[in-house]
C-alpha cells in the first residue's frame, strides 16, 4: 500500500493532476471552439457553393431557354417556309455549344395537307451536324411528353430526363416551347420548338465540383426524384432518392427528400446511403428546369483539422508525460544510494542465490517498503520454482493426452484401400495429415445401399482438442443421418440443426457430401461452405464442380441447404480437398494456391487416384519446403469405374 505522505507521491500528485487539469481545460476549450468553428464554416461554404453551382448551371439553360423562345417566335413569322425553317432550326443547333439537337414539329396537315408529320430535326455526332425527319408509327411524337405537355399546359416546360429512342438516341432533357397561328382573331397550337441538352454535359459538371477528395454532387429531378447527373453510373439516371431512402440509417433523410423536392433551399447533417458515412448535404433548386442541385460534404473532411488536433494534443501529452519522468527522476536521485544495496542482492538471486539476505532499512519509507517487496519477491520465485517443477509434470502428461486423442482421431477415419473390393465400378483414396496432435480435418465413405456409396470430406475451424471432438461428433452426425436420409442437401440440414443445438463453442465445420449411383453414374452433392471438388474427366477435361453455396454447418439452424447433380462416365473422377491444401504457405507467407491445385491436376490426367493424391502431397512440399504446417492437409480422390455391360 502506498503512503499518501512519501515525498514521491506527493511530487507525483502534484505534477500530475497540474498537467491534467491543464491539459483538460485547453483541450476542451479548443475542441468546442474549433468545432463550432468548423461546422459554422462549412455551413456557409456550403450555402454558397450550390447557389453557384446552381447559377452556372442556370446561366448556361437560360441561354438554351433564350435561344429556344426566340427561335418559336421567328417560327411564327413564316410558319410553312421549310427552307426558312431548316435554315434557322440548323443555326440554332450549330451556334449553341450547349444544346445537343432541335426540331420545329408540327400538328398534322397544317404545312402539307396529306401529310401527318412535318418534324425536322437537326443533331449533334460525331463532331457534325445531321439531320433526320422525325414522325413515323415508329416514332409518334405528338406521344412524346416534350410536345404533349407544352400544349396541354400552353406554356413552355423542361422534360424529366428520358432516352430519346428512335431520335437524338442520347440521355436527355428537352426545353419545349409551344407556337401558335392566329385564324379569326384566335390562337390555335400549331406545334413546337424545341432544344435537347445531353445528360452527359451535366454528368462531366458535377465530375468538376465536390469538397475535398471526396466530397461530390448530384442533380436531382423535382419532379420524381430521378438523380440526373452523379459520378457513379450504377446510379445516375437509374435511381431515384426514393430508391436509396430504404438504405440509409438516417431517419431523416426521407424529411430531407421532401424539402429538396419542394423547390427549398437546405444545409443538413445526413448519412450517406452508398457508404453509410456521416456527411452535410448543401441544396437548391434551379430557377430554370425542375432539378435540384445537392452537394456532400463528407465529415471525414470537413473535420480533418479536429484530427490534426488531436494528434497534436497526443503530443503535449507525451511532453507532459516526459515532464513526470523528469521530476520524478530528479526526486528519486536523492535517494539512489540505499538502492544500490539492493541491486547488489538482487544480482545475486539472479545468479540462482535464493537465500541472499535482502538488506532492510531504518527509515519506514519507500526504500524500505521495496526491500520488503524483494523480500516478498525472493519468496514468490522459490514458490515459483516448486511450482514450475510441478506445472512441467502436468505438461507432460498433457501432452501424453493430446497423443492418445491423435491416435483416436485418426483411427476414426477410414484407411484401408481399396475400402470396397467387391465394388469394382467405385474406387476411392484419402489422406489426412494433422497440422497439431489433433487437427480438425475429417474423410468419410460408406455404403447407404447396394447400388449407392456416400462420401464427405470436412474441415471443423480451429485446432486441438475441441476441434478433434467436434469432428467426430460431425462425422458420427452425418453418418447416422445418411442412413435415413438420401437427400444430400437434407443430410446436411439436419446434422446442421444438431450440431447448433449443442454448440456451445461456437465451432463451426465445412462439409461437401456426395452420394454415387454405382450403377448409373448419377452423383448427387451439396455442399456446406467447402471447397468446391475438381471433376477430371477420362476425356482428359478438368473443371470444378457447379458451385451451389451453402452456409457452413454449426451456426444458423434456419439456413438450408441446395443439391446438384451430374452424369459421370466411366474412369471419371472427382478430387476433393481442404483449405490445407489451398492455403499451404511457403516460408515467404505465400500460399499454394486453387491455381496450383489446377495447374497439378491438368498434369497428372490420366493418373490413378492413388498417384494424384501422392503427387498433390509431393507438389505442396515441394512448394512449402522447411516452413512449418499450420492447417490440416486432408485430400481425397474418387473414381467411378462404371459398370460392364452384359
């Protein structure tokens, strides 16, 4: 127990709880300052950057809009002039930069009287101008929204961004200005003038903007919420906001949606839907088309200069933690003679010499206090030794255990080859070679009927003694199983439920299961989490088996299981393996690899069963060399002979 009044204490008391206390105060005073600082700061940035954003993008559509409103009224001056027209509709399209194509659309039969469509429509590609006549069955404009909204509303309208199929073939949103010929003192609708601007523009727009390196911006459609424009093509003109509303965490993002989409202008804390990270988003709408321009402003950036703080705060600690060494250190100088006595006692119990006489002081102070923990100490290790002396026994024994349990576990798989003699058209061989005493890895084959052989190979996670157990209780489960049930993927969902019923370990094993129709060829398998097996054919072919998933066994007792099937001819054969085999690593922690596993198969087609599980194991040690084996090695390999016909 420490004295409250040893001169130590006191310095170190005083020191520290100065240098904590000071360093509390000035931290917490920066932190809340500089926070709030920040977060006013990006507000305002924030707010002004997408009302400019906004306005560039504005400027450049109030120019189309401009151009377009001009264009309908010079139509209106000579309305059925197709030279006029082709003339002033080609400028239109070549003098703007901005706007992708045009046409000036009629109603029917009002230029020419038998004819339904009169649209010419003049387009950008290729670095050229061309032209095409829009209005077949194909392509029934007066359908389209960009002339049926304009004259059922009398008034000039920005489309929601749609593919122009069968015209401009291009993502697009579309400026319609409706134009109009007066008969009898009466405006009638005669058609429309319009101007395409392509997606892509306003796709490399938003590219140029954004906060930091990752900071960006999207635009929005007021109308549905469609994201116009985004940097991620997966998303931009395929998802709306309501799309994503049901996979951010935020629950007020969908409040967020409502005041973008309601023509608002915002700065709010969000979570990003796409990478779930905290964020501002900046909004406003556009004062020419129905879009809404949104801006991020990750936190992770926005608030780096809080990080370098509190690297800097680290190191006034550390300098503060120096400064109690030091004054400490400067303390305990005052006292260092008596201490050399007891450096000269404890060289000698460090030389084996227990019964040194630990050499005690007058003076009830902290000298004194550590002679009597060398005392103590001196003790403790010839306690220690006797115990030490006992633990090494136990050990031993231990491991006279763990040799026992290795011999139990190998003598619980098969290996005697070949294992059914009297079965000429079925041949199987398999190793297993134990990473510890006791691995986790396990093989199995046997008869379900006269006509059908199962066989299974697994790999329970961990090492040792639990991982032995849980392997046999995995493969007595499934045996047992397989007498009743000749479903594959049953098989396994059963030994899966008990197996979790009793798994208090949370172990868990992978298992692929086979069930061989000796007389018909018909192998039927599933798989649970495992290595999916290589089928070589006679053919000289190589591939591995259809991958159907699986969860591993142990875990979920809801999960299920799915079974597949394939036709295997005569001297076919399928080799399986564990994640020992695969993951076998060399003394430069590289592992062996499935491409390894491949690439020695395709060389030893042909070979027999026997001679491809040797010539895997002389490949891995090969490739291993001296690094030691840290997974379970278990391979098996299994060929259908088929059977003669009579």
């Amino acid at each position: 127990m420490i004295k409250t009044n040893s001169l130590s204490y006191r310095v170190f008391i005083t020191i520290f709880s100065n240098i904590l206390i000071w360093f509390l105060v000035i931290f917490g005073f920066i932190y809340f300052f500089v926070s709030r600082d920040t977060i006013e700061d990006i507000e305002s940035l924030g707010r002004r950057d997408v009302k400019l954003f906004a306005n560039d993008i504005d400027i450049v559509l109030q120019n189309v809009e401009d151009t377009t409103n001009i264009v309908s009224d010079i139509v209106q001056t000579d309305m059925c002039n197709e030279t006029f027209l082709l003339s002033i509709l080609k400028t239109m399209v070549e003098t703007n930069e901005n706007i992708y194509g045009g046409t000036i659309s009629f109603e029917p039969y009002i230029c020419i009287k038998d004819q339904k469509f009169f649209a010419p429509y003049y387009y950008k590609k290729d670095g050229e101008i061309k032209f095409m006549r829009l209005g077949i069955d194909a392509y029934d404009y007066f359908e389209w929204d960009w002339y049926k909204i304009p004259k059922q509303k009398e008034k000039a309208i920005w489309t929601v961004p749609y593919f122009d199929k069968g015209a401009g073939d291009i993502l697009m949103t579309t400026y319609s200005v409706p134009f109009y010929r007066v008969e009898n003192g009466k405006k009638i609708f005669s058609g429309v003038v319009t101007a395409d601007v392509s997606l892509s523009w306003l796709h490399d727009l938003v590219l140029s903007v954004g906060y930091g390196k990752t900071g960006s911006a999207f635009l929005v459609s007021k109308k549905d919420g469609l994201i116009v424009a985004y940097k991620d093509k997966s998303i931009e003109s395929k998802k709306t906001l309501f799309d994503l509303e049901g996979e951010v965490k935020d629950k007020n993002f969908s409040n967020h949606i409502k005041d973008m989409l309601s023509g608002n202008t915002g700065f709010v804390p969000n979570i990003n839907p796409i990478t779930h990270e905290k964020e501002w988003l900046s909004y406003s709408s556009l004062k020419t088309a129905d879009l809404v321009v949104v801006m991020l402003y990750p936190e992770k950036e926005v608030m780096g200069p809080l990080y370098k703080f509190n690297i800097i705060i680290l190191l006034i600690s550390f300098l503060g933690g120096a400064v109690i060494i030091i004054s400490i250190s400067v303390v305990t100088r005052s006292i260092i003679k008596p201490l050399k006595d007891l450096v000269t006692t404890t060289v000698e119990i460090s030389h084996g010499n227990l019964d040194a006489e630990v050499p005690h002081g007058k003076v009830s102070d902290e000298i004194e206090i550590l002679a009597e923990s060398f005392e103590n100490m001196k003790i403790s290790l010839k306690e220690y030794l006797l115990k030490l002396k006992e633990t090494t026994t136990r050990e031993q024994r231990i491991a006279s255990e763990l040799s026992v349990a290795h011999d139990i576990q190998m003598s619980m798989v098969p290996k005697i080859f070949p294992p059914f003699p009297d079965d000429p058209q079925f041949d199987v061989y398999a190793t297993i070679q134990p990473a510890k005493e006791v691995g986790g890895d396990f093989y199995d084959f046997f008869h379900i009927d006269k006509d059908r052989v199962c066989f299974v190979i697994g790999d329970v996670s961990g090492k040792g003694v639990p991982a032995s157990l849980f392997m046999a209780v995995s493969k007595t489960l499934i045996k047992a199983t397989a007498v009743s049930t000749d479903d594959p993927s049953l098989i396994l969902d059963k030994v899966n439920k008990e197996l979790v019923s009793e798994n208090e370990r949370f172990l868990f094993v992978t298992v692929f299961l086979g069930i061989l129709n000796m007389q018909t060829g018909e192998l039927v398998f599933s798989n649970a989490g495992h290595d999916s097996p290589f089928h070589l054919s006679k053919k000289g072919e190589m591939k591995p088996l259809e991958s159907i998933g699986g969860m591993v066994l142990g875990i979920d007792p809801k999960k299920g299981y799915d079974h597949a099937k394939i036709m295997l001819k005569k001297g076919d054969k399928i080799f399986l393996f564990t994640d020992g085999v695969s993951e076998a690593m060399n003394s430069k922690n590289e592992m062996f690899g499935i491409p390894e596993i491949e690439k020695g198969l395709k060389q030893m087609i042909g070979f027999s069963i026997r001679e491809i599980i040797d010539g895997m194991h002389d490949k891995i040690k090969v490739f291993t060399g001296d690094a030691s084996q840290y997974d379970d090695i278990t391979m098996m390999c299994v060929e259908y002979s088929g059977v003669d016909k009579i």
